[in-house]
C-alpha cells in the first residue's frame, strides 16, 4: 500500500506533526511505501524514514490565491506519486488534500486531531469551519477522530454520519528507560509540555502557583511559541525565576517526565493529547481542563483531576492536594500507568489506523470493479 501523508506543518513540534512522524515511519517499517506532503520543511527534532515533498503554497493561514495554488501543488505531487490512499491532518491541509485527492479519484482519510469548530471556539469561526467540513465530507471517505468526544461532536453538528467516522484513540511510542529516575519527594516537579500559545494557559499555571509559595513545588515548561516571552517576563517580575524552568522544545523527553511528579495541561481545547499520554506512561498524575477527549484519559478522581478551564480556585485546590498527598500521587500515577497501557500504547494506534486505510482502498478498488 502507497500512503500519501498530508500535513501543514512539519517544521515545528506538536501532536499532529509528532503523530505523522511515528506513524509514517513505522507504517514504511511494515512494508507501506509512505511519502509526507507538507507546506513547511521538516524540523531537525523530526528524525523521517520516509520522503517529504513541499508544496511552497501550503499555509495555515486561510488567503483564496496560496490555497488555489497549494490544491495545484499537492495535486501534481499525488500525480506524480500516485498513492492508493491520501491521509490527510490539521484543518487546512485536510481541505487542500482531499480536494486535491478527489479530483484524481484518490480515496481519502482525515484524522481529526481536533476539529476547528471545537467548543471554545469563537461562534463565528464555530459556524465557518461546520459549513467547510460539511461541504469537504461529501469526497471523504472516512474520518479518524482521534476521541469519541470528536467524533459525537461531529454527528452532533450533522457534519458527518457516524459511518463515515471512526475513533482510533491516539498512542505515543515506548519512552526510552531512564536508569536512574531522580524523583525528589521533598520538592514536587510540576511538568507541562505544550506550544506557548493562548489555548495552553501556561500563564494560568504559573499564577495558581505563586499563590502557593509555601508549599515545595518547582515547575517546568516544555514547549516554544509566541507566548514564551510573555511568560519569562512575568516570571522575572515576579522573582520566580529559581521555581520556574523554561526548557524550549525538547526531543528526549523521558527526562523531564522522569523528574517530575505531576503533570498539568490547561487548555482552552483539545483532541487527545500526545503529552498527556506521555506523563501516564510515565506514571505521573494529572491535571487537565475537561476539555475535548482529555477525560478519555484522563479519570476524574482515579489517575488525576479534571477541572473546569479558566478557573483558579479548582486549579490552587488540586494542586495543594498533590503536592502535599505523596501516597496519592503514588497511587494515582499508578493508575496512570495502568491505563496507559490498557488503552493507549502506539501499537494499536498504528494497526487501527493501517485499518482504515486498507478499508478505503478496499472499497476504492470495489467500486471500480462495479
């Protein structure tokens, strides 16, 4: 099988751009020929086993000429390539390459590692993307939504019937063994591992923390972006510069996970993500807004908490609890870990997902012969 893989952006590091990386070099490693088709070249953080192709045109931004320009561009590669099916992810490229696969009658696969129209969007924006989803579904063959919450968000907005959909949970790779693991009871490690962006909220975090300068904590980000800056500064205006760790982007990320106690994610939206995934594995607690699919993971009560998104005093409560409880961080990391592994190890990601590629290409060669 020949997988044309569709993204916007590889040369930054996020879920979708790490789930593309994993996935497309372990589907070449069971025999798939898998090339990616991005807007923007590969980062040195990706390590690809597969081919990558440009399409100079390909942008996230929305501007009629570069996407006209980007559906020609991605047409000629899948021309050129000739794939059996076109996986396509992230909102824009999803447009651009299954319209680019329609018109050469290539099936097609979008992953949904989020829709655009999630809650929390703005409404005008909630509408605009509905009614571009509604009229792309129609030359889709078949949706991963990467949560059952996504999927029945969906149906909800009469976006796509439920057949046309299927949750494949996201899995993230075995972490590599850290020997000595260097957990330090009497100072908790908080860890978030997120872009610096408005839906992250890391600001949020850093605030609930200063409130809590008694208690033994010290706390690190993980992650680059346009809200980095803002952070460092309050951080130094605040004098909290020895408590609070900003590490930019980072590929060996077991060490970090392997330090830390606790894990916290505050988004504004989400799909399923990869870094929550990665701090079960861990066998870290966690924090998260109930958000998307995130309490798909994350059990209220069981492997962590989830809070209400923008609220302090939900947020200040559950750390507290935390930091100062190590019997349940103990039992709830435990917990964390069970059910990584339950439900969420790459493994079955990947043959669920080579699943559904073979059924559109399946049905694809079932109709030709019709």
């Amino acid at each position: 099988m020949k997988i044309a893989q569709v993204i916007t952006r590889m040369d930054t590091i996020g879920g979708a751009q790490v789930h593309v990386r994993d996935l497309s070099n372990h589907l070449a490693a069971l025999g798939s020929e898998v090339v990616i088709i991005t807007g923007a070249g590969k980062s040195t953080n990706h390590k690809l086993d597969v081919h990558c192709y440009i399409s100079p045109s390909l942008k996230r931004e929305l501007n009629p000429f570069y996407d006209v320009q980007a559906i020609f561009e991605v047409r000629k590669i899948l021309k050129e390539t000739k794939p059996d099916v076109v996986a396509t992810h992230s909102s824009k490229a999803g447009l651009i390459g299954r319209v680019a696969a329609w018109s050469l009658r290539i099936p097609t696969v979008f992953t949904a590692h989020g829709w655009a129209f999630t809650e929390g969007v703005a409404p005008k924006k909630r509408r605009f993307y509905i009614a571009i989803e509604k009229a792309i579904g129609k030359i889709t063959d078949q949706v991963i939504t990467v949560s059952h919450y996504d999927r029945h968000l969906a149906d909800s907005n009469q976006v796509l019937p439920m057949h046309k959909m299927k949750t494949v949970h996201n899995g993230v790779l075995p972490l590599k063994p850290i020997t000595n693991p260097n957990r330090n009871n009497a100072l908790v490690d908080i860890l978030m591992v997120a872009r610096f962006d408005v839906p992250k909220r890391q600001l949020n975090l850093i605030r609930a923390c200063e409130k809590l300068r008694d208690l033994p904590w010290r706390l690190s980000f993980i992650g680059d972006g346009t809200k980095l800056d803002e952070a460092r500064g309050y951080v130094e205006k605040r004098n909290l510069h020895d408590r609070v760790l900003f590490y930019g982007d980072m590929n060996n990320i077991e060490i970090p996970l392997s330090k830390s106690q606790l894990f916290v994610l505050l988004s504004d939206y989400e799909g399923l993500p990869l870094s929550i995934l990665e701090a079960m594995q861990a066998g870290l607690p966690i924090i998260a807004t109930d958000v998307g699919g995130v309490k798909e993971a994350v059990i209220d009560s069981d492997n962590g908490f989830l809070i209400p998104k923008g609220k302090e005093q939900p947020l200040i409560r559950r750390l507290t609890q935390l930091i100062t409880d190590v019997s349940l961080r103990e039992s709830m990391g435990h917990r964390s870990r069970e059910l990584f592994f339950e439900k969420f190890t790459f493994d079955r990601m990947l043959i669920e997902t080579k699943d559904v590629y073979e059924s559109v290409v399946q049905n694809q060669l079932l109709k030709g012969k019709t």
